[in-house]
C-alpha cells in the first residue's frame, strides 16, 4: 500500500486533517518515492545534495552527472505532487575550471521536457554569508530557490506573506506623481499596470522574490541545514493546515519539523541513516490537532 494510502487507513483520519502526521522514511528517494500515492503532494520543499560538494559528508553527484541522477527523481515527484502543488527546488550550480557548472540550467530544461512548468526562480540571499577573497568573483551571497509547478493554475495564498511597508511608504508615497494617480499600463503591452495611490492607505505589501534569510548556523550536526524561515515561508505561501508537504532529501528533519509546528502532513525521506535517525527523534509522529488552537500567523516580517 502506498504511504498516504497506509497512513490514512491505519490512522482512521475522518474527516482529513485532525491529526498530523510526520513521517520520516530511511531510503534512497529514487526508491521510496515509488511509495508514495500519485497527485498526493501539495507542496514539496527540498534541497538536494549539490554536485560534487560535501563528498566528505554525504556523498556527491559529479556535476557531469547530475541531471541524469535527478531525473528520475523529478520524474517520481511529477507523479507524486497534486495538480495544483508546487514544487520549490534550492539548488546552486558550482564553480568548475573557473567557469560557473551549466547543470542548473541543463536541469530546467530537461525537467520542462519532463512535463514540469518553471514557474518562477526565487532568490535566497543568504544574509550571513562567510567574508573572504577570491581572484576572479566576489563571495557567494545566493542561492537558487526554483519553482516548478503542474499548471499554471496552483494554489497560492498570498496574504499570509505580506511585508510591512517599511520607509519606502514615507518617501515614495509623499511625492506622487500624475502617473502614479492613475493608472500605469506596462510599456511593454504585458496588460499589468499599477497604481502607486492604491498602497497610500496599507501597511502591509506584498513581498518581492528576494528572500533576504541568514544561514542555519546552530545546528552542528548536519552540515547543509535549511534555516527554519525558508520552508515556513513556502508552506505559509503555498499550503494550507492539514495539506500535505514532501522533502525527498530530509537531512536533519527541518522541513518536517517546521510542518508538524504549522500543522501541515509531512513525509522527508533520507538516505543516510544517522540523519534520518536524528530526524526522527525530533519529530512526533502523530499529532492531535485541536482546532481551538490554530496559530496566527505573523506576517510582518521583513525578509
Ligand atoms: C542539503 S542536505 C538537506 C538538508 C536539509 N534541508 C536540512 O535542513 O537538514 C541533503 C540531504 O540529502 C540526503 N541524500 C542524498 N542523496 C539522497 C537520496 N538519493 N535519497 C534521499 N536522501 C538523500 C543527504 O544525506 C543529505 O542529508
């Protein structure tokens, strides 16, 4: 029986949502994923091994070779995500010969033959980053969050990521212009336009797809940890309570924890089993959700 299928029946779950579920699975993702039931996903959130690096840890993919290695992989998860899901992919593409690697980008377009849509590309600007001097590039501040998704029409609760408007309120919205009262249609004919005096009155905006976000540095016993913000963020962005939410490369556990705390369903799969134990002893399995307390989420952060 696959894994939403078993959980679902040994839980007796009526109506879906009333307990949550954390549940991490020791394996190859390859593999495991064939577990999982189709269309079954709502969001997936994961930051694979990069090629090549931390060999020493958990084993490289050599960057000649990694979209090969991810294919089937993406081609599991493709199956696996709901219609409307989203599928948010943190990935850098290494320096190699002095030249930035192409497999990121070799990657994108495969995975759009695939079947998958590349919807939008985040980026993490990593605001902790170490100093230090390289002949010919400045240290690397950034990482690729990429978005893919089934269709073009996925679920995407917006509000609950809302910024406060911050000093740009103070001095942008002072000195309107004429433009800025009416209407701007978009010079280049896309059909959006804006109206700047729409936001006089707000305190809070959307954001933009620069999530300014330090590293994860407490955690000394994986060495590519997630920070908590970046999976909270998405599943605030693109989840509901009670959906469910996969990262196939779990390390320590951060995405299934950051779910169980925002009560969403989540499996991680691992490969190693002393990051899958770790995880595992971090999580509860089953969790009652009682409904009186569902938490308010804060919005006003200003990444
Ligand atoms: C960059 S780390 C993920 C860290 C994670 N986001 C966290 O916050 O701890 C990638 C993880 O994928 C695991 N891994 C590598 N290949 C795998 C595979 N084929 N299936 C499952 N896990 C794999 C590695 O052991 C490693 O823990």
């Amino acid at each position: 029986m696959r894994v939403c299928e078993s959980l679902h029946s040994n839980l007796n779950i009526t109506p879906p949502g009333k307990e949550i579920i954390a549940k991490a699975l020791l394996g190859d993702c390859k593999e495991v994923l064939k577990t999982i039931e189709d269309n079954s996903i709502d969001l997936i959130v994961t930051s694979p091994p990069y090629a090549d690096s931390r060999s020493n840890t958990y084993g490289g993919v050599s960057p000649g070779n990694y979209v090969e290695w991810f294919l089937p992989i993406s081609a599991e998860l493709l199956r696996v995500m709901k219609p409307n899901g989203t599928f948010i992919l943190n990935i850098k593409e290494k320096v190699v010969n002095g030249e930035r690697h192409t497999y990121v980008i070799e990657l994108i377009l495969e995975m759009r033959k695939q079947g998958w849509l590349w919807t939008e590309e985040f980026i993490w600007h990593k605001k902790n980053c170490y100093p230090g001097k390289w002949p010919n590039r400045f240290r690397d501040a950034w990482e690729r969050l990429l978005q893919f998704n089934k269709s073009k029409k996925f679920n995407m609760y917006q509000e609950n990521v809302m910024v406060s408007m911050g000093d740009w309120a103070k001095s942008r919205l002072r000195n309107l212009s004429e433009t800025d009262k009416t209407r701007d249609n978009s010079k280049v004919g896309s059909g959006f336009g804006k109206k700047v005096a729409n936001w006089l009155d707000r305190d809070k905006v959307y954001p933009t797809n620069v999530l300014h976000m330090a590293t994860e540095c407490s955690n000394k016993n994986h060495s590519a940890v997630f920070p908590e913000f970046l999976p909270e963020w998405f599943m605030k962005l693109f989840t509901k309570e009670g959906n469910w939410v996969l990262d196939p490369f779990m390390g320590s556990g951060t995405t299934i924890k950051v779910a169980q705390r925002m009560l969403r369903n989540s499996i991680g799969i691992e490969v190693s089993k002393e990051y899958y134990e770790m995880a595992k002893s971090e999580i509860k399995e089953k969790e009652l959700w009682l409904l009186e307390d569902q938490p308010v989420y804060e919005t006003n952060r200003n990444w």
